[in-house]
C-alpha cells in the first residue's frame, strides 16, 4: 500500500515536472490581464499594459464606427488575444499574423512589440479592425465569413474597414480604385477591397447590413448579392476589368 501510494506520488511529481519543462520561462511568468472596451475583450500580457492603453483609446472609437455600418454587434462580448508573436507562430503555427476563429467566436493577434517600429511595426489597430469586420460578418448573417461567402468579399470587407475606419495610421488609408484583370478569389484581400469599395461607391456602406440581412434570412449569397447591388457577381467583375 505504501509503497504503491509512494509510486503514485513520484509519478505526480515527474509529471509536473515533464509539464513545467515543456512551458517556457516566459509563457509560465506570464500575468494576464483583461480589459473591456465595449464588447471588445482584450486579453493580454500585464507588462503590455502601458501600450494597451493606447491601442484601448484608439478602440473606443472604432467599435462604435462598425456598428455604425453594419448594425448593432448581436453577440454580448468578442474576445481578443494578444499574444506575443513568438507565441501566436508557435501556437498557430500559420502564415498569417492574426485571425478570427468562427469555433471560438475569438480573434487572436501576434505582435512583434507593441510599441511602434517603423519597418516591423504590425498594425494592431488595423488588425483587430479587420478581424472584428469577420466576427461582425459572423454574428450578422448567422455564418463563418467563409462558409457564407466568397473569400474576395470576406476579405475585402475587412481590408476595406481596416482602411475606413483605422484611427492613427501612418499608412494609406484611402483605396485607389485600380482595374482589376484576375479573378476576384485570385486575390481575396486586394481585389476584394477594390470590389467592396466599388459596391460602397455604388450602393453606399448601408448595403452591406441589407445584404448581411438577407443571408440571415437563408437567402444564398449570390442571390443576395443580385437583390441588394442590382448586379450579377460576373457583372461586377466585368465592370471592375474595364472601369
Ligand atoms: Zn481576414
């Protein structure tokens, strides 16, 4: 008995051992923290608190801009992670920098550092714009953006409300209309952006809430798309070609 309780405890203890040795000396030092602004949740670092409190001030704003465009946001609250880039790779391990996870209903953001720098500067305003301008596509038309429509239109709404509503960019903010020659999906963020801008231009930014509507009533996106902009998706494409 004795000597079984004693093997139970030597296993519990290399166990915590075989744990504490996979977490880095970072990652175990850690100390979250959380900050509301609005329903935006943004989950953190402690030592990232001081630049926090500006990306906080720049988000006041911008939530309000979005939900001016798109609706009331449904959802009670919309988390995001801020990670430490070293982190975000080795947890995610994708090509990109930041994501929104419809499982989740989360965005999770990987930055360099925080504070400004002017080559590697990764633009966390900018970042959860977009991402937000996913969960919003999410929460108003009742699908994942991709599940409910083309990628150029998930995509160039959010690169399109990154640049309309970025707050302190040292970027361009304006889209320069360009004719687009590829097809749209060939290039989901920068032909969708020319797309969006396009529609906007034509239909104005309340279209989108009408077209989120009618998907929210099951209706299917290209058949929305035809209801809400008076053209076909090919027409559009053409119209983007020879502009
Ligand atoms: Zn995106």
């Amino acid at each position: 008995m004795r000597t079984r309780q004693r093997g139970h405890s030597t296993f519990i203890l290399l166990l915590l051992l075989a744990t504490a040795g996979l977490m880095t000396p970072n990652l175990a030092a850690a100390q979250q923290e959380s900050r509301e602004i609005g329903r935006l949740v943004l989950i953190y670092n402690a030592q990232d608190r001081a630049h926090v409190d500006t990306l906080a001030n720049l988000l006041i704003g911008v939530f309000s801009d979005l939900e001016g465009a798109f609706g009331t946001f449904p959802w009670a609250r919309l988390p995001v992670y801020l990670h430490p880039y070293a982190e975000y790779r080795s947890r995610f391990g994708n090509a990109n920098d930041a994501h929104y996870t419809p499982e989740e209903r989360a965005i999770h953001i990987g930055y360099v550092a925080m504070a400004a720098r002017s080559t590697t500067e990764l633009r966390m305003e900018a970042y959860v714009i977009h991402e937000t301008t996913h969960a919003f596509q999410h929460a108003l038309t009742g699908l994942p953006p991709y599940a409910g429509s083309p990628h150029w239109f998930a995509e160039g709404l959010a690169r399109y409300c990154e640049r309309r509503f970025v707050r302190n960019s040292s970027f361009p903010t304006a889209i320069a209309p360009q004719r687009v020659l590829s097809e749209l999906d060939a290039n989901p963020y920068e032909n969708g952006a020319q797309a969006i801008d396009y529609l906007i231009g034509r239909a104005g930014i309340g279209s989108i809430a009408q077209l989120f509507g009618r998907i929210a009533n099951g209706i299917p996106f290209a058949q929305a798309f035809v209801q809400t902009f008076g053209l076909t998706i090919p027409e559009l494409q053409a119209a983007l070609r020879n502009r």
